[in-house]
C-alpha cells in the first residue's frame, strides 16, 4: 500500500503513512511542544470553577467531585482536537522536493 502523505511505496503504518513520514511528523511536531499549555490553562480554569467555584456557592461534593472529571475531559478533549489540527497542518504542509512528482 502507498503512502497517504508522499505516495511513496512501501509498508504504511496504522495510520497510512511511510515511516519517514512519521518520522518527520514527530520531529516538525516537537517545534510545537507548548502546545500543551492552553488545553492545561483551559482545564484548570474548568476545575477551578467548578470543582472549588461551586462548593463555595452551598453546592454538595459531588458537584465537586464532578468538577474533576470536567476539568479532565476539557483536558483530553482540547489536546485531540489540537493533535488532529496539527496533523492536517503538517499534511498541507509543502513536501521536500525529492517527494514531488516529476512532470513528463
């Protein structure tokens, strides 16, 4: 099967790119590593408010306990929607001139 990303030949992996395609996804992805910072920023300020906020304003524990599982599946949520974003960036991504179809 061929590449998804470079139509290259060759063995896919689960998500059908080549290995080299992977590999300069990983390392073009590292340049965004404080990626991770807003869905962390996001799910304190969800937890804050409802996990400490609530409790404040007579609100029972559970409530509280809630806030947690809140503030993480704000946590999880934003950082695969952020890794599905940066994933098709990477795709419109301009290719290296070696992968480029010759024109005949």
């Amino acid at each position: 099967m061929s590449c998804t990303r470079c139509k290259g030949a060759g063995e896919t992996g689960p998500r059908g790119w080549c290995r080299d395609c992977e590999r300069e996804f990983d390392t073009w992805v590292r340049r965004h590593a404080s990626d991770i910072i807003w869905p962390v920023l996001a799910g304190m300020v969800m937890l804050s408010t409802v996990a400490l906020g609530l409790p404040l304003l007579g609100a029972g524990y559970v409530v509280a306990t809630a806030g947690v599982f809140a503030g993480f599946g704000t946590l999880v949520g934003l950082q695969r929607l952020n890794a599905r974003r940066r994933r098709k960036q990477f795709q419109l991504a301009s290719l290296p001139r070696a992968y480029l179809p010759s024109k005949t």
